[in-house]
C-alpha cells in the first residue's frame, strides 16, 4: 500500500504516456502487421497466417516499380529542397546583416505550412498548367511560341510542388545547425589561411552536417508518404507507394495487401529514420 | 529520435476517424453528391420529421471501406450496381419491404431484373438513377466528331486524352480490342486490355478520378476528349460556358444505375422507409434529375413532373438507348483480375 | 629591433556616434609581448580584430613588416589569433586541427608531420594528437590553440583575452607559460586583456586603451610608478585619490594642501601655484607610522575599516578633511591583537614624497 502510494505519481507519469503509446502507435500498428498475413478472399479476406502478400510485393514487378519510382520522387525531393534551402538559410544566418529581414526571410519560407497543404499544391496546378502562369509568362517573354503541356501532369511537377510543400522541413534544421556554427570558428579557419570557399567546404558544410541530415530525413520521409501531389499534379506515371496503399484498402478492398504494403513503406523509412539518427549522433559526437 | 516519434504519432491520428452522431428520428445516409440535395431534402424533413445527415463517398469503392470501419452510423447507401451485390455478400445491408414502398411497379423493368440488387427472391436495393458512361469531347477541338473508343487512343491527341481512374478502364479497353463480353473477361482479354492501356498511357494527359477534376481539366485546356458520367460534367462545363459534346462510341458504352440500400440494424427503419418513398416519389425522382442531369428509375414518375424536353433528353422514353447500354454488374471473384490489372497500368 | 607593426591613425567609427577605434598610432617591435589593457568596450579588441583583418578600418593604415595590409582579409595575413574560446574545429582531431593551418602551404606529409608534432610538444599535448577538443580541459585546449596558430610560423600572434575562460589558479600558471613560451618562439605576441595583472606580469611593453583611445603606454613598471593619470593610476593597481591646491612651487618640487595637511612631492606636470589638483597615493606605498616615526608627507585620520586579506591587511583611513585614504600593510610576524590596528583608533600615516601622484585638476575616477 505505502509502496503504491509512494510510487503513485511516478506510475501516472510513466503510465499515461505508456498507454498512449500502446494505444496509438502499438496497436495501430499491431492491427496492421496481423492484416499483412491474412488472404483475400471475395467479398473481403479471410484471417490467415502466410507470406503470399509479401511475395506478391516482391515479386509482380507493378509494387517493385512503384516502390522505386517513390524512392526517385523522394530523393529527387530532398535533393532539390537541399540544393535550394541550404544556399537560403546560409544567407539568413551568415549574410544577411538586418534582423527584420533575416526574420521576415525566414517567416515567408515557413508561413506556407500554416497553409492548407491542398491549397499549396493547388497553386502549383495553377501555376504549371498549359494555361497557367508559367507559360503566359513564359509567351509573354517570347521564349515559347505555344503553351508547353510539359510543365504539369508529370513527374517533374510532382518534384516541384512537393519541394514546395516540404522545404520548410529542409529549412528549419539547416538554419539551426548553420545557426550553432560559432562564428569564430569560420574566422578561425580564415585566420589560419583559408579562403571562404574552403573554410566552407572545411568547416561550415561538415559542421552543418546534422541539419541537413535531419532535413533530407523530414523531406524524404515526407515525399515517401504522399499521396496528393500525384492526385493533383501527378500525371499518369505518377502513381506513388501511398496512392497504391490507399487503392489496395480502398477500390481493391485487398486490406491484407495494403498492410504488407504499409509494413515494408514503414521498414524503409525506419530504416532511414535510424540512418540519419546515426548520422546525427555521429554528427553530434563532432558537434558543437 | 524526434522525427520517428512525430511521424508515428501522425500515423497514429490519421487511424481515427470522425463519424456522424446517431440520434432519434434521424438518418444518416452514404451518397454521391447530389442525392440528397437541399433542393427537394427540405420540404421532405419538414413533413417528414426526419432529419437527414448526408456523408458524400467519391467513389463506390469508398461504400465498402466506410461500413467495414463499424456499423450502426450509416442507414442507408447508395452504391452502383457493379458494388450493390458486394454490399449483399459483405451481409452490410437488408432486404427491402418493397410492399411499403409506393411506385416500386412503377420502376423500368429492366432494372428490376438485375441481378445485382436481389438475393435468394429478396430485393436489396432500390433503382434510383441511372445514365451511361458515355465519351466527350470538346467541340473546338474536332473537325471531324469522334465516333470510336479508338479516337481515344489517337496519337495527334497526345497529351490532350484523360480516362477514368478506375477499373471500368479495362472495359473500355476490352470493348476497343472488340471484347464485348466486357463483365466476364478472360485472363487473356484482361491482359490484352491491360497492354492496351499501357500503350495508350504516354497519350493520357492525366487519368481523371472526380467529377469535378474533369471539369477542371477541360476547363483548364488540358484534355480535348474522354470518358464522362453522361449528363453530369457536360452540364457543369456548359454553365462554365465551354461546349462540350456526349456521344455513344460505335463499341458501346456502359450503364450505370444506383441503388438505395437500407443498411443492416438500421434502427430508423420508419424515417429510412419514408425516404425511400420519397426518393421514389416525383419529388425525389425530378428533384435529383434537376440538380444532377441523370435519368431515373420510376419512369411513372419521370413522365409526369419532367418536361417533354427533359423527358426526351435524359432517354426516358427511349428503352432502345437502354437497351443499348452495357450496364454494370457485380464482377464477383473476378474484380480481383480487373483492379490488378488496373492497378499494373497505373504502375507502368 | 626592426618594428613588425606599425598602426597609422587607426580609427573605427560605427556611426557618428559608436566609435570603437578613434585615432590610435601604435609601433610594435620585432619579438616584442604587447598587451591592450582596458575595461570592456575600450576598443581593444576591434583593434585587435583590424590588426587580425577580421574588422576593417574606416580610417588610418596597417603596416606589416613595412606591407600595407590594412584591407587584406584574415588568410592573406602573416599573423595568427588565438581566439578568446579558443575557436578549436570540434569536428576534427587535436592533430586536423594543428595541421589545418599548414594546408595552404603545401607541404610535403612528413613536413607537415613534423611541424604538428613540434608545436604540439612545445605546448606539451602530443599526447593528444588523436583526440578531439571536446575531450580536453580548457587549459589544455587553449594550448591547443596555440599550437595551431604558432605551428604556421606567423610574424605576429594575437591573442584575444586568451586566459579569460581558465579558473584563477590555471590563469596564473599559464601567464607564466605563455611568458615562457614567447621566449622560446620569438614570435611578436600582441595580446589583449581586461586583467592588469596578467598585462604587468607578461608583457614587454603595456597599452593602456580608453575609450577607443590610448590612455598611456610604456613598460608595466613606468606605468605602475609613473601613471599619467588617475585612469591609469586607477586601472593599474589601486590608488587612493584626494583633492588637492597647489600651494607653493619650488623648482621641481610642489607643496600641495591635501588631506587636511601640507603634502611635498614631484609632479609631472607644469603646474602653476594655487592650481586645484587631484593627489594620488597607493596604498602599499603607504606606511603606518610608529609613533615619533617621521615621514616626507605625515597624514594624520582615524581607522575607518579594517580589511583582512590573507598576505596583510588593507586599512581604510578617514582624514581630518573627511578625504578617504588606504593603506596595506604585511601582517607582523608575532600577530598580536593588542598591535593590530583598530577601527576607530587615530593614526599617522606616511608617504614618501616621490610616491605621490600629483594630477591636474579634480578627478572622480
């Protein structure tokens, strides 16, 4: 009794996170690995215990392509949202003298995630489409003599608004390790002889190593889950891991199969959550 | 550490869904848009004393998903009749006392002797809607009126084809390959139609899966021809002021015909059974004609609330049109083959 | 000695208003240890920072080893910082760190090998060639940071408050390190410090900076006996001021009233009879007379305070005046209560007249 009500509090603490834990993350998930072994069967499917949706997974060529193609978009996502947000946020941390600019500069980038994510990528729908901004603009300059149909229902479009969408998730992490970087460490590195682009090379770029690897983390895992941007601007080859994930549970009604395809989608970003986690503790170890 | 933690949570909180309060004298209904519309709703919840709570679905594979979350939100849905037989076997719906629904001799034959909607000599559904899955084209954008499925796979059309996102891709398909038997395909005809749709892909500007989504893209410039749910989008797209043109292809087109359902254990059987009478009724019939453009089922009922215009337009007098019409049915344990078949081409 | 650097009217104005830097000449000779002295905000370390080329100038010029640098950047310099936090690379080895400074020089590994490893052993760390500063004390990695910058061989080294962030009992071992060490390298070592005590016990030459300007500058031992005025006099050691008049004037030698009494001493200064001055005095340069025990100048007070501190006492001594007055004394060797100095006791105090500062006019230092 006196062991219960000294320890009271401390299971409450413990036990409420606990639960929501087990409430929330195991059991969602626990539903969905035991779906992943059950059998489709019409009307819906039937319980069972096999490995014939992972086979399937691996081996009709249609799941190993979208997987790929997702993988693509991904990389392709984080790479753009790198090469643009780190020049960015250099500039805020390092360049940039005033602080009403430096703050209204970054506020700009991250305002848009208070944004409907459906209205931002409908912008770029409007932006991108034969009849859209783009190519006005683009005729109104004279570089195009006929609206271009390449800028939106494709893969490229896909790339462009969801590095739209997610590069405040590149943004926000390289600012704060740039942000860390002691300034006298960028002064030490010219006062022992080098020039700014090798005490970039040498010294800010390893020490900002973390940020980006939190970023190209976010903005993978985040591209790597969509199912909007394809919907919306994505053209016909532009089915994404998601968009089969939510056929499989919906017009399929292969719940089975939809789970073992959730199941590995959840292995890859675990295990590159777990990567870049390495990476930053790595990172850390060095850090500052 | 942070970043795994955040994305699980998300997960986590998308596994929640709101659904709809259950209360006394109120049904809630699964419909496409358009069916329960305040336009003929209102004057039936003042007589009636029923309030109606509409949750729209976007497509009939959302029918299936919805009701298997948990029963006891919806009372009544109206799936198409190739998802009402699904309904049946899922046990996900009831038998209908068609003796408490007035006008239910009055409803076209044809559709009465469906399959789809009836089990062991019990009736499960109730025709309601019905129209083809017919093809559009914008006229500026012809010389020469298409007349074929095949104009669908034109090459001078790159870029400017959209089709429907959905398993009725592989009908279409078939019927281009000249398989008619479009419901009970072979392995060998699904394929033949699969590799016909991966040839036609890089012509596809965009595969549409909303109504409004082919709006926006004829509206917007991007697509020229397509297939439609016949008097719906052409209607929209002609308020926006752009001419568009339905025709029926050489290879036939599909019918379509949605039915009202009485959800199992639906304890609002009396406000369920008024609504259906209702939706049966001139008032619900000419009421869902106007607001969406399709034609009904009570032809009793059409003829004396439409106009001889109208009348003529949606084909209700006209049981050669219907005739005319491959209308969908249950595909059973094939509709595994079609969506996979389907689900590979979007893959390509 | 040839001068290694010569600062030509150096002045850094922010604005109108914010000046860092205002008109300072400074000539620093070959091998020599100068240290900027002054209060936070006194513009030495901007100029320090210009001199380094991490700041420019808005006027005047920099001369390095007779070479114009005054707008040349950091890496185009042939002088090194020692960083006030020591600014050691965390994502490198002790070893990268020392070496980094050598790339630009492109030499051969084995030279580079060996000059890593001579700096290292001169600040005693080779031992530590494969660890990462985070793993050293701060003592340790400031010797780090030496060695990176003396391992490049510059003409002059800067060091930016370098002992600031040891504990006291470090400090004053790595004073005399550092000493020694600028010995050993006969590199020009330009250093800068808020602490006297670190100015007078290492340096050659002591500049003593105020508001962006040089106050005085000399060996500490000039500065300590010959303060050109009372923020000198202040800033180095401590000084007891009193108001003062100048009373009579014979050759080299004043009489000045002050503190309730006549006071002889030798000013500095060209002062004129009846001229109101400002009397200087240190407190262990001030003796407790014995009685009968005669003296150049004789104060006569009371003991306000006594201070106890270990090596002596400091005794706080209101004057007939009301003038306030210090004075140390060593502790006797027998410590006996009844000799100790009492407060409230009356007591005589004497200075002699050459440890008087005599400045012009009142002062409220």
């Amino acid at each position: 009794m006196s062991f219960l009500r000294r320890n009271l509090p401390s299971m409450l603490v413990m036990g409420i996170p606990l639960m929501w834990i087990a409430l929330f993350m195991l059991l969602p998930y626990g539903i969905i690995v035991t779906y992943s072994f059950w059998l489709k069967k019409y009307p819906t499917f039937i319980p069972a215990f096999q490995f014939g949706n992972y086979i399937t997974i691996f081996t009709d060529p249609q799941y190993v392509r979208v997987f790929l193609r997702t993988l693509k978009i991904s990389v392709l996502v984080s790479m753009a949202s790198f090469l643009l947000a780190y020049p960015f946020a250099y500039y805020l941390v390092f360049r940039c003298r005033s602080v009403a600019l430096r703050t209204w500069l970054y506020m700009a980038v991250i305002a848009p995630l208070w944004v409907s994510y459906l209205l931002r990528a409908y912008i770029w729908k409007t932006i991108l489409g034969t009849e859209g901004v783009l190519n006005s603009f683009l005729m109104s300059l004279g570089i195009i003599d006929e609206p271009s149909s390449l800028f939106l229902y494709n893969q490229f479009a896909m790339v462009v608004t969801l590095t739209y969408i997610f590069i405040p998730f590149m943004v926000m992490p390289i600012y704060t390790a740039l942000e860390k970087i002691p300034t006298n460490l960028t002064e030490a590195s010219a006062d022992l002889g080098m020039g700014p682009w090798r005490s970039f090379w040498t010294v800010t770029l390893p020490l900002s190593l973390p940020g980006v690897a939190a970023g190209f983390t976010l903005t993978f895992c985040l591209s790597f889950g969509d199912f909007i941007a394809p919907f919306l601007v994505g053209g016909p080859d532009g089915n994404l891991i998601a968009n089969v994930i939510a056929t499989q549970f919906g017009a399929a009604l292969n719940w089975p199969l939809g789970s073992a395809l959730a199941i590995v989608m959840l292995v890859v970003v675990l295990t590159i959550v777990s990567l870049s986690d390495r990476m930053e503790r790595k990172g850390m170890t060095g850090g500052v | 550490m942070t970043i795994k933690k955040t994305m699980l949570g998300t997960l986590s909180l998308l596994a929640l869904t709101a659904s709809p309060v259950l209360a006394e004298g109120t049904i809630n209904v699964l419909t496409w848009e358009g069916y329960a519309d305040p336009s003929f709703l209102t004057k039936f919840e003042e007589t009636s004393g029923c309030q109606v709570n509409a949750t729209y679905v976007g497509s009939n594979d959302d029918f299936a998903p919805k009701l298997m979350a948990g029963g006891g939100v919806y009372d009544l849905i109206t799936p198409s009749i190739d998802t009402t037989k699904l309904m049946i076997d899922l046990d996900f719906v009831e038998p209908l006392d068609t003796s408490k629904i007035e006008g239910w001799n009055d409803i076209y034959p044809k559709f009465l002797a469906l399959d789809g909607i009836q089990k062991d000599g019990e009736y499960y559904g109730m025709p309601y809607v019905w129209g083809a899955i017919a093809f559009m084209y914008r006229d500026d954008a012809f010389d020469t009126p298409p007349t074929s499925i095949a104009d669908l796979w034109r090459e001078d059309l790159k870029g400017k084809i959209s089709l429907w996102d959905d398993k009725s891709a592989i009908y279409v398909a078939a019927r281009k390959n000249g398989d008619m038997n479009i419901y009970s395909l072979s392995d060998e005809q699904i394929e033949k139609a699969k590799q016909s749709l991966v040839e036609q892909k890089p012509l596809i500007r965009k595969y549409w899966a909303t109504a409004g989504e082919l709006v926006d893209l004829y509206k917007a410039g991007e697509v020229v021809i397509s297939n439609t749910w016949a008097g719906y989008q052409s209607s929209l797209l002609a308020d926006e002021g752009i001419k568009v043109t339905e025709f029926i292809p050489t290879e036939g087109a599909e019918g379509w015909m949605d039915s009202w359902m009485v959800v199992k254990g639906s304890p609002n059987k009396e406000c369920a059974y008024k609504f259906l009478n209702m939706q049966l009724s001139e008032q619900g019939q000419c009421g869902v004609a106007n607001v969406n453009g399709y034609s009904v089922a009570n032809a009793a009922a059409a003829k004396s609330c439409m106009s001889p215009e109208q009348y003529a337009a949606l084909h209700q007098d006209d049981p050669d049109y219907l005739d005319s019409l491959l209308i969908w049915q249950s595909l059973g344990d094939r509709f595994e083959a079609y969506t996979n078949a389907w689900n590979s081409v979007k893959a390509q | 000695m040839a001068s290694i650097i010569q600062l030509e009217n150096i002045s850094k104005h922010y604005s109108p208003t914010i000046i860092g830097v205002d008109d300072v000449s400074l000539t620093v000779e070959d091998g020599e240890f100068v240290t900027l002295l002054g209060p936070s905000g006194c513009g030495k370390s901007t100029l320090l920072r210009m001199i380094g080329g991490f700041e420019e100038p808005t006027a005047g010029a920099i001369r390095l080893a007779d070479k114009d640098v005054t707008f040349d950047p950091p890496y185009k310099r042939e002088v090194n910082m020692v960083f006030q936090d020591y600014a050691l690379f965390p994502h490198m080895t002790i070893g990268e760190n020392v070496a980094y400074g050598l790339k630009t020089f492109k030499l051969d590994k084995d030279t580079v090998r060996t000059r890593v490893k001579d700096a290292l052993m001169l600040v005693g760390l080779y031992d530590k060639l494969n660890q990462r500063p985070q793993q050293l004390s701060g003592g340790q990695r400031q010797r780090i940071a030496l060695a990176r910058a003396i391992v490049r061989r510059p003409k002059v080294l800067l060091l930016d408050e370098p002992l600031s962030a040891l504990d006291a009992k470090l400090r004053e071992q790595m004073q005399i390190e550092l000493k020694h060490l600028h010995e050993k390298v006969g590199i020009t070592f330009i250093m800068v410090t808020h602490d006297q005590t670190e100015a007078l016990v290492m340096s050659d030459r002591v500049v003593v900076m105020d508001n962006g300007r040089i106050a005085q500058e000399g060996r500490p031992q000039d500065l300590y006996d010959h303060p050109a005025s009372p923020y000198v006099a202040n800033f180095i050691g401590t000084t007891s001021f009193l108001p003062g008049k100048v009373s009579a004037l014979s050759g080299e030698v004043a009489t000045i009233a002050a503190g309730g009494t006549q006071i002889t001493a030798h000013p500095n200064a060209k002062l004129g009879e009846g001229a109101t001055v400002t009397v200087g005095v240190r407190p262990e340069k001030v003796k407790l007379l014995a009685e009968g025990e005669a003296a150049d100048n004789v104060f006569e007070g009371t003991i306000s305070e006594v201070i106890y501190y270990g090596l002596g006492l400091r005794i706080s001594v209101t004057l007939a005046d009301g003038s306030k007055i210090d004075a140390d004394t060593l502790l006797p060797d027998k410590l006996s209560h009844s000799t100790l100095p009492q407060s409230g006791a009356p007591v005589r105090l004497g200075v002699a007249a050459h440890n008087v500062f005599v400045f012009e006019g009142t002062v409220t230092p």
